[in-house]
C-alpha cells in the first residue's frame, strides 16, 4: 500500500512500527496522555510500580476512656486501578496517656476487617502523661476495585484514664500507595 499524504496532515497506509527508529522525538510528543476510560496493560515483568498514592496529614484529636475501639480522623479512601494490586499502608500516629496506669493501643481496619491489631502500645506506671509516636507500614491485598477505606482505631486496654490519639494539635500521616502486581 502507497503512503499517502492527506492535506490535514495525516498519512494513510502507514503501519505500525513503520517509521524509522529515531524519527519521532520526545518533542513530537504530546505533553501529555489522556487514558480516561482506558485499560492499560503493563508488559510482563513490570509489577512493583506505584500506580497512585493517596495521603493525609491530621491534627484531630481522638479521646476513648472505655475500653472499646473508637475511629479516629485518619481514614483515607482509595479506589484500586486492578482487582491484583497490593496496597502499601504506612503510618505515623501520635497517642498519648492521661493519667497513672493507663493503657492505650491501635488497630488498621480495611472497611470493617480488621488487618492488624498492634495490642497495647502505650503502658504508663507513672503519673506523668506519656506520648508515644506508633509508626509502621503494612501491604495489604483488597483483590478488589471498589473504593476500599482504610482506618484507624484507638481503643484504652487498661482499667482507668483516657487515651488521645493527636493531642495537644500534634499531626499524624497515614499514606496509601496502590502497588502493580
């Protein structure tokens, strides 16, 4: 097939491939690429990229004083780009102690199931208030494309007192990272 080429600027009867290596620089190329609607297939091999990262700073206070967990304010949506993907889950979360003999933990939800119980973090003997920073990344596998919330509780394990998770303004991060499998 002759190539032809139109008055608009087009060429017919070019197939794919058919341009000589090193004709089409990375200036010829758009700034940009709009795959809106489309699905993209990644080449065998290429897992472990980061597709997306969803993140959060808070300084909203959390107070329990019983002995149930209670949602805090981080809490972070995410919406996997394949049911494969893995979801890397990292956290820094301040929580704090009130009182003598008071005792304190955290857990990572992924709607309403429970993916890591960390137990009693903080174990206060004194009567001084204790802060202690919780930091830990998790991979987590939705197998899921559906919105997916990820959270964070805080619950008091000891007999009296009240736990805080961001006291006095502190800020905690928590960041999702969808990783391609």
């Amino acid at each position: 097939m002759a190539l032809v080429l139109n008055g608009s600027g087009s060429i017919t009867g070019l197939s794919a491939g058919g341009l000589p290596d090193g004709s089409v620089t990375a200036d010829d190329l758009a700034s940009s690429l709009d795959l809106s609607g489309k699905t993209v297939t990644l080449p065998s091999g290429t897992g472990g990229k980061v597709l997306q990262v969803v993140s959060m700073n808070t300084n909203t206070s959390t107070q329990v004083s019983a002995s149930s967990h209670v949602d805090t304010a981080i809490t972070l949506l995410i919406t996997p780009s394949s049911a494969s993907s893995k979801i890397l889950i990292l956290s820094s979360t301040d929580i704090q102690s009130t009182a003598n003999d008071t005792h304190g933990g955290l857990r990572l939800l992924r709607g309403a199931t429970i993916l890591k119980d960390f137990g009693t973090l903080l174990n206060t003997n004194s009567a001084a208030m204790s802060i202690y920073t919780h930091s830990f990344s998790y991979l987590d596998s939705p197998t899921t494309t559906s919105s997916t919330t990820y959270k964070l509780q805080v619950v008091r394990t000891g007999a009296s007192g009240t736990i805080e998770v961001n006291a006095y303004s502190r800020y905690s991060t928590f960041t999702l990272m969808e990783i391609a499998a």
